[in-house]
C-alpha cells in the first residue's frame, strides 16, 4: 500500500483545479515535509467527459477572455492557446473567442504538466495514477488513513480525500438503453460520427447544450439523414450575445457577504430576483420585465431567428448579468428559504438552464440552418420511447400521438443529478458505507463552508473528505462553471493549509522550529540547517501575513509567548 497526504480522485476539470492550486499555494517547509498528492482518474488527465479529445465542433459557451481571468493562475489559457498551435488555432486567439471544449482539454492538460514540474522543483509530490478508485474505507482510529481501493486491485493510504468525480453517468434503467444502437452517453461525438451510418435517421433525448453538440458534430462528420432531438418542452439554449460583460454595482461577492451578514432571515426567491433585477436595469440603462428575456413557447426556428438577431454585434445585459452571478451564485443560493429552492429547482430550473447556459452564435446559426433545410427537427412533448426488437428500430413518444422512429437513439439528458442514480461504483460503495449521503436537491451533502462531506453517522475525529465540482450541485445550486470551480479549488486549498497548520503545532518538530526562531529571529524558514529551509514555512506563513485572523490563536498562545520574547509580535 502506497501512502500520501492528498489523495484527488477525479482528473478532470475539478481534480486538475484543484491539484494545480495546491501545488501552486500550499507553502512548503518543515511542516509540510511529507506533502504528497496523488491523483487518479481512469480515462486519463485530459479534461474529463466535458474537454476530453472529440470533435471541434464542440464549443465552449463562454469566451477564452472570461476563463483566462479566473481559471488556472498563472497559466492562462489565452497564453498557452498562443503557445500551442492546437486544432488549427495557430496563435490567432482572441479573449472574444469561444475554443472547442477538446482544446481546453488539451489546456487542462498542459496545467497537470506544469504543477507536476512545479511541484518537482518545490519538494512536493505529485503522482497520476490512470486508475478507477472504486471503493473507500474509513479510518480505523480518529486521526488515521483512508484506504483507497482501485478497480485494478492497488491500494492506497491517504489523510485527505477530495472528490472531484465530475459529472455521473446515470445508471440505465429502462429496457430500450440495452438495445443496439442506442447511445448511453453522447461523448465523444467522435464514436457517433465513426459508428452511425451517414444516412441514417438519429433521434437525440434532450434539446440542450449536448443535443447542439450531437447534431453539430454529425453533420460536421458528413451525415446526411435525418436527425430528430426531442425533450419534454422543446427549449432551445439561448444564444450568447457577441458583446457584454458585467460587474455588479451591489452584488459582487464581497458586497452580498456583508449585505447578508446582516440579514438574520433566509432570502426570498422574490428578493434575489429583484436583486438581479436592479442589476440589470443598470447594465441596460432601464428596467427589464420577464418578457425581455423569457419568450415563451415560440417555433424553433422563430425562435433561433430572433435569437441570432439580438446577440449578432450587441450586448445582451441580462445575459451579462446572469454570466456575471458565477461570482455569487452560490451565495445567493445558500442564503435562499427553503421553499422558494424547492420552488425554483421545481418550477424554474428548466428556464435557468435554457437562458443562463446559452451558445455561441455561430453554433446557432448552424443549428438554424440544420433546421431550415428541413434535416434537423426539434420538438417537445416528448414522453416515452419504444424499442421495435424485430425492426431494430426507435419510437419516440410525442405527446400529441405522433412517434418519432428512428434507427439510433443518443441521450442528450446531461448527468445523474441524484447520486443515487449514478451509474458509479465508488458513489454506490460509499452511499452503502454511510461516508456520503444525497444531498435533498442533487450532489453529496457537504458543509456550505468548506466542502467537507457530511457522513451519515458521525464518526470519531473529524471526517477528512472533502468536496468540489458538479457533485456537490446541491449545496451549490450551480457548479459547471470553470470560474466556480476555481474559486471551490482555492477554498480548498485554503483550508487544507489552515488545518495543516494547526496539526503542526501538535509536532514535535514544532518546538525545533521555536528553538531555531528564538536562536536566530531574522530566520524565515523552518528549521535550523534542515532541507527545508529553502522555502516559506507553513507556520511562517500563517503568522506573518493578513491571514492571521483566521488563526485560533487559542492554539497559538504559547507557541506566540515564546516566540515574541525577542520583541516581535509574531501574531500582529
């Protein structure tokens, strides 16, 4: 059994975040002698099932300018997209610019090789192991190790577990998805192009972002039959405006923690939309009414064509506004009564989705297209499948009593947003132990604060799993968002080194590191003559910067006496 500090389990977008940011903040130094990292992820460290390689008509709904600015650190993307002449881009990117997904997988990449060579020259290991982790046990004794098994039969020995697992598969349940020629998941869109015969007729569950992906990356693969997605209500993702970006005048992040501060009741579903309201009254120099931004059940192509025309050379200020709540989104959510999350997860999710997650207008423009020349459908009402065993062909169900048959069958429903509908054998495992449980509106219940996971029985000693990504959606509200995921890796981050801090000072070494402090008060390392001297100390770090509020200075009392005798107050 191999043994580390950190154990990642995940290698897309999340687990690469986050082991990039602990490479990148996590001090080094005598207390953090034995860091190590070890990230694992089945598939390989490509991105995930979202930025994995696939076709290049897989694009990104938000510019190359908004996640280079709150995404990766140092290495930006728009940086490293001049540097490799991937896919075609030859250096030609602008922060306007909306890459294929693939591409930003192959940026996620490039960030895995650079906080592996930055951990190499900073002391600290870090590991990739191209395995599935299917099951974990907990400690044996408080303070112990979780024992990580993989499907490959290794095991491993880590203090902390994150889970960064992405988005879940949902399990199949129903008798149609073991048949031939139905698609369970539509990644990678290449398996569509290369496995479905250019003429024949495709139906697509779902009419969302996946959907968009599916019927692009077909025709663009030169299919020519007929395709057919369908869903419930029809609704089309709203098309993204070529020009708008917005920062709140009272809702930016540090604004709304000390408006809420003072707000000892939850918040109104009413509240926040008059909030939001407000807001983009200002970006659109008037108020918006609902109509302005929902337009109800209008024909498909109608619909895109007005789409197309609002977003071609403008802003859209109320979809600047809804980009711009990736700041405080979850803020928003936490503070939100009960009843109105059940209303809004209820009632208004399917708007959310369809106005907040909008594409790209020249993805849209090619949909229209699709749909005017007559091989691309779009339709709701949607309530069944049938499988023709004999015909080996697809009914799709339509409310109005008019099936839908077509030779192959591809979901486009997106993830399982209730774990316990994951098709996942560590999420099963765990569920069965009691280490997570179902979060009432989708993901893991962890805590709002820190994304430590919540167990179903409390164990002795605090839990060490923790949380970030898709699967903590419920706490979240709204998680995909590569910005999101940056702030949670960062938070994470964060806490790890305060509570690694405080395990410190319960080590011996500790009072080595008082005695070398007190012998020579102009040190900045750890350890007097030690091999991690080179570095800033964990400790150091945390009494000498503006992060000492968050210090328990309990703890550090007599740490802090005995350090201050030479006239320096080390807390202060």
């Amino acid at each position: 059994m191999r043994d580390y500090m950190i154990g990642i389990i995940g290698g897309g977008a999340s687990g690469i975040a986050l082991a990039a940011r602990m490479v990148e903040s996590l001090p080094v130094g005598l207390s953090t002698a034995d860091l190590s990292i070890v990230l694992f992820d089945a598939r390989g460290f490509n991105g995930g099932n979202a930025y994995a390689p696939d076709v290049r008509t897989n694009l990104m709904n938000t510019t190359c300018g908004a996640v280079d600015r709150n995404f990766g650190g140092a290495f930006g993307l728009l940086d490293w997209a001049e540097e490799n002449a991937s896919g075609g881009m030859h250096g030609g990117v602008s922060s306007d610019d909306y890459l294929p997904r693939p591409v930003v997988g192959e940026y996620l990449s490039g960030l895995l090789a650079r906080s592996r060579r930055h951990a190499a020259a900073r002391g600290l290991g870090l590991d990739l192991v191209q395995d599935e982790v299917v099951d974990i046990a907990a400690p044996a004794e408080p303070g112990g190790t979780y024992a990580l098994r993989t499907r490959a039969g290794d095991e491993f020995a880590v203090a902390y577990v994150y889970l960064a697992l992405g988005h879940l598969q949902p399990a199949r349940t129903e008798v149609y998805q073991s048949a031939d020629g139905y698609y369970h998941n539509a990644y990678p869109i290449r398996r569509l192009v290369e496995e479905i015969p250019a003429e024949a007729w495709v139906g697509v569950l779902g009419t969302r972002l996946t959907a968009i992906d599916v019927a692009l990356g077909l025709v663009g693969g030169g299919h020519t039959g007929a395709i057919h997605c369908v869903s419930r209500r029809g609704l089309l993702p709203a098309v993204r405006a070529d020009r708008g970006k917005y920062t709140f005048q009272q809702l930016e992040r540090e604004d709304l923690v000390k408006r809420l501060a003072g707000v000892k009741r939850k918040l109104g579903l009413s509240e926040v939309a008059a909030m939001l309201g407000q807001e983009m009254a200002v970006a659109a120099g008037r108020p918006v009414a609902l109509r302005d931004v929902v337009k109800g059940n209008r024909p498909p192509i109608a619909y895109y064509e007005e789409e197309i025309a609002l977003a071609k050379g403008r802003a859209r200020p109320w979809q600047a506004v809804l980009y711009a709540t990736n700041r405080n989104i979850d803020l928003l959510w936490h503070h939100l009564a009960e009843d109105d999350k059940h209303l809004l997860m209820s009632e208004w999710l399917n708007e959310w989705l369809t106005y907040r997650a909008s594409i790209p207008r020249e993805n849209a423009e090619r949909i229209l297209e699709l749909m005017k020349s007559g091989q691309l459908t779009v339709q709701g009402g949607a309530e069944g499948v049938r499988w023709d065993r004999e015909g080996g062909t697809f009914g799709i169900e339509l409310g109005d009593g008019s099936p839908v048959h077509v030779d192959y069958l591809v979901s486009a429903t997106g993830s399982a947003n209730r774990i316990e509908d994951a098709d996942n054998a560590l999420v099963r495992n765990l569920l069965n132990k009691g280490l997570i449980v179902p979060h009432r509106y989708g993901g893991i219940d962890c805590v709002f604060e820190t994304g430590q996971v919540i167990p179903r029985d409390v164990p002795d000693g605090e839990p060490r799993m923790f949380a970030l990504g898709p699967i903590t959606s419920g706490v979240y509200f709204f998680t995909t968002a590569l910005e999101i995921i940056e702030r949670q890796a960062a938070q994470r981050t964060r806490d790890l080194a305060f509570t690694l801090g405080v395990e410190w000072l319960e080590r011996p070494e500790t009072e080595a590191w008082v005695d070398a402090r007190q012998a020579d008060p102009a040190r900045t390392g750890a350890g007097a003559g030690g091999p991690h001297d080179e570095g800033p100390d964990l400790l150091e770090r945390l009494v000498l910067t503006d992060q000492t509020r968050l210090i328990d200075f309990e703890q550090l009392r007599l740490l802090n006496d005995q350090i201050k005798g030479d006239g320096e107050s080390v807390a202060g």
